[in-house]
C-alpha cells in the first residue's frame, strides 16, 4: 500500500474499533439489571447468567475466530472485518428486544460466531505496519479500546435511566452506522501476491494452534497470554456486580468508574506504549505490566471506597502494556503471509482463557455471596485472580531467564 493509503487504513481501523468499544461499553453498566428484569432472579443469580453468557460469548468466538482470521489470509481483511462489525450490531438488537434470557444467550451467540473486530483489526495494523513499529501500533489499538471505554460506559449508565434497554438500541445504532462507514471507505490492506491459500488445519479452533508451534518462540509467549487472559477475566465476569454488591453503585456510578479505567488505560497504551518500549524494551516494559496486574486485584480485594477504587484506577495503568507487548513479540516471530492466521490463533487463545475465567469467576464471586460460603463477601473473585495473575507473572520470569535476548532487537 502507498503511505496515504496506509494511514486511511490505520485511521478506520483504530476507529472502527473505537465505535465497537463505545458499544460494548454502552451495554456493561446495564446488563445485571436487564438479566435482573428479563430473568426475574436476584443480582447473585444474575451474576451466574452473566458468567454463562459470556462463556457463550467466548466459546462462539473460540470457535469461530480462527477461521475468520484464516478467510482473512486468503480473501483479505476488509469483508472480515465488516462481517464482524455487523455481528455486533444484530447481538444488540437481540438485547433490545430480548423477552427472554434465551434470546440473550443467542444475541452472544451470534456475536461470537462473527468475530470480533479486533482479531481482523490486529491483522490489519500488521498488514501495515513494519514490525519495529507494531509495539506502538498495537498499542494506539489499546487506546482505541481504552477511549470506547471511556464514553461507552459513561454513556451507557446515564442512558440506562431511561431504562436497561436504551444502550442496547443506540449501541445497534453504532454498529450500523460503522458498518456502513466502512462499506463505502475502508480500503483492502491485503495484496493479492500476499495472500495464501485457506487451510483447514489452520482454522480449526485447536489446530490452530498449531501456528504457535511452528514458529520459535510464540508458543511460551502463548502460555503467558493465557494464563494472563484467565486472570484478567475478573474484570468483565464480575466488576458491575462487585461494584453494585460492595459499595451499592448504581448504573451510572458503574459506567463512570469504567470511563475512569478506560482514561487510564487509554493515555497508558497510546501515549506511553512507544516511549517505554524505546527506553526499556518490550519484555521489561511486559514485565512491570504483569507486576501491576497481579498487584491491582489486591487492591480491588481490600479497597474501602470509591477513592481508593480510582487511586487504583490510577496505579493500574501499566497493566495496558502486557496484551500489546505480548502481540508485538508473538508477531515478530511469524512471517507477513501467516498474521491472520497468528491473530486467529492470539484470539482463540485468549477467548478460551477468558470463557474458562469468566465462568471460574462468577461462579466464585456469586458463592461467597450466599448462605452457603463460610464468609460471605464481595472481594474472593478479586484476591483468587491475583494469585491466577502472579502465575502468569512467574511463567514469564523463568521465560526471561531461559531465552536472555526474548524481546530484544
């Protein structure tokens, strides 16, 4: 591509991504009153729902993700990543029209058999992007998620006065609106000589990691990411819950705390990525990231208030490094003509990671919330995901130790 037309790519794609985290975001502060209400259950019985709906989430993505990420090696990234943007917007209208925790359930089911945006969208900044450069890139695609976070949730708990299905028809809005931007704008990064033939293989949900063996070094990095991604699930499965069950937050309180994080990871990944990396090197900069996330869900664990909550907010932004550095170092080590199927493959990983935690989450948060638990209290999810995260942190250490020159030029 010429210089222009990769910065239009770029442009749409970090935007594109930033539209379907204002979505996503719009839905988070509203969603345990809506399984509440559609279910007519307890908020601990709608944080079991939550937990499943998300499995189902990611279990679709799981399965389908590689083969997007595979069509996209071989029919190119624009009609992949359109597909997915439109997915998200037919989830939302099942939330909206929802009669049923069923039609619930089949919104993210729907979701995840599309794909999400970002799996094409990574592919797209690799397409682009030379592989020195792809740290800070990935990094502006952690800040494109950070700024979604910061309107969306905002957004979405001032519209949930209105009531719990608002965000769900002005997130489909969203959708729609960046489907048709991109119909007519968004240009194919993918030239016909790079593409390579489909394989099979490579688009099954556990063959496909087979791409991780292939190439030295990706699959320990694989293992860090997964073991990060099970940790790190506590905060989807459990944050609105938490937060409404400890400290009696209501949606808006919710959706401000999550523009409060999304700020912080935002300025983090897309001011703070390129300059640490300079200085000090992916695996130190992954390093101190890993350090922070295990220390952070202490910190929720034993948190009194809502000033201690944004303090954290403040202290936790180094975390924002850990997914862009582990994708730059992984994509270092693939060639140009197997990006979508490593992206595939990076997003199999993590959803599989992410279903396994937000169940193993939920689950735990809405037992020590009943009769049943010797203690009950809000604060189990947070500290059992810091030992998780200090876990992915020591595979990383005897990582560093074993391969010295891991992340050096």
């Amino acid at each position: 591509m010429t210089h222009p037309a990769s910065r239009s790519a770029t442009g749409f794609v970090l935007m594109a991504v930033f539209l379907d985290m204002v979505g996503f975001g719009l839905i988070i502060p509203v969603l345990p009153t809506l399984i509440e209400s559609v279910g007519h259950m307890t908020l601990a019985e709608a944080a079991f729902i939550g937990g499943w709906m998300f499995a189902a989430f990611s279990l679709a993505q799981f399965a389908f993700a590689p083969l997007m990420g595979a069509l996209s090696d071989r029919f190119g990234r624009r009609p992949l990543l359109l597909l997915a943007i439109g997915g998200l917007g037919v989830d939302y209208l099942f939330h909206a029209l929802a009669p049923s925790v069923g039609w619930l359930f089949a919104g993210r089911v729907i979701a995840g058999i599309c794909g999400s945006s970002y799996v094409i969208a990574n592919a797209y900044l690799a397409d682009v992007t030379p592989p020195e450069g792809r740290a800070r890139a990935f990094g502006l695609m952690g800040a494109a998620f950070g700024l979604g976070f910061v309107l969306g949730p905002a957004l979405g708990g001032l519209l949930g006065s209105f009531g719990p299905r608002v965000p769900f028809w002005v997130a489909a809005a969203i959708s729609g609106a960046n489907l048709l931007w991109g119909y007519f704008v968004l240009p194919e990064t993918l030239a016909p000589q790079n593409r390579r033939a489909f394989r099979w293989r490579e688009a099954n949900p556990l063959g496909v990691l087979a791409v991780f063996r292939r190439y030295p070094g990706v699959l320990p990095l694989g293992a860090v990411l997964a073991v990060y991604f099970f940790g790190s699930a506590v905060y989807p499965a459990i944050w609105a819950f938490w937060g409404m069950a400890k400290f009696g937050w209501s949606e808006a309180t919710v959706g401000l705390s999550l523009a409060g994080f999304g700020i912080v990871m935002a300025v983090a990944q897309g001011t703070l990525t390129g300059p640490a990396v300079a200085r000090w090197g992916e695996r130190r900069v992954l390093l101190v990231g890993l350090i922070v996330a295990a220390l952070a869900c202490v910190g929720y664990g034993f948190a009194t208030g809502i000033v201690m909550v944004l303090v954290l907010l403040v202290l936790h932004a180094p975390e924002g490094f850990v997914h862009p550095m582990l994708a730059a170092l992984m994509s270092r080590a693939v060639p140009e003509d197997a990006q979508g199927a490593l992206q595939g493959g990076i997003s199999a990983a993590m959803n599989l990671a992410m279903l396994a935690g937000t169940l193993f989450f939920t689950q735990i948060f809405g037992y020590f919330l009943s009769d049943a638990a010797p203690v009950r209290t809000p604060n189990a999810a947070f500290l059992t995901a810091a030992v998780v995260l200090a876990g992915a942190l020591a595979i990383y250490v005897v990582l560093m130790q074993r391969h010295k020159g891991l992340g050096d030029d």
